[in-house]
C-alpha cells in the first residue's frame, strides 16, 4: 500500500509515450515550438554537467568521509622536491617482465 508500484507505472507512460509520439510522428513532433524550446533547455542543463549524477554522489561520499586534496596527503612537488621525497620507482618490481605473485594462488 505504498503506491510504488503507481510510480513505477506512471513513470514509464510517462516516459514511453513521448517515445511513442516522437517515433511515429517524427516531423511533426520536431516542428513543435515547445519541443525545440524543451529540448534546448535540456541541452543547456547538459553541458552545465548539473544533472550528472556521479558528481552529486561523488560530492555526498566526500563530505561523509573526509577526502581532501592530494597535497593534504603528499603534499605538493615543490615541497616534495625539497624535502628530497623523490619517488622510488626502482624499489618497484612490476610493469613487462616482471611477474607479481597474487596472493592465494599456487605456485606450477
């Protein structure tokens, strides 16, 4: 007795009939004014990259858990060049022909 599944349906009328009208009517439905008006709209909000919806979960993960910048953590590479915190890459056996042993697997 929630009416979700009232939701559900009318959402995809909702969405399925303008497909419906557009696709059996094609001139018709872009020759509309409101339609052009519409669909100019909803390009602006596009590229605006408002609606994305990474970026808003992106933004909620990032206040619930803490995240700052990366030169909070590592700092930036002016001090890290004078602090002399070079990388050491030739500690790092990986990359073409070097094999990294996964955990749990057995040796043949």
């Amino acid at each position: 007795n929630t009416g979700l599944l009232g939701a559900f349906i009318t959402t995809i009328v909702a969405s399925i009939s303008w497909q419906l009208v557009a696709s059996a009517f094609p001139i018709a439905f872009l020759n509309n004014p409101a339609t052009y008006i519409l669909l100019r709209w909803c390009l602006f909000l596009e590229s605006t990259g408002i609606c994305a919806g990474a970026w808003v979960i992106a933004s909620i993960h990032r206040q619930i858990s803490g995240f700052q910048r990366d030169e909070v953590y590592i700092g930036t590479a002016e001090s890290r060049s004078k602090m002399d915190m070079t990388d050491q890459s030739a500690r790092i056996n990986v990359g073409p022909g070097h094999i990294v042993k996964l955990p749990n697997f057995a040796e043949s």
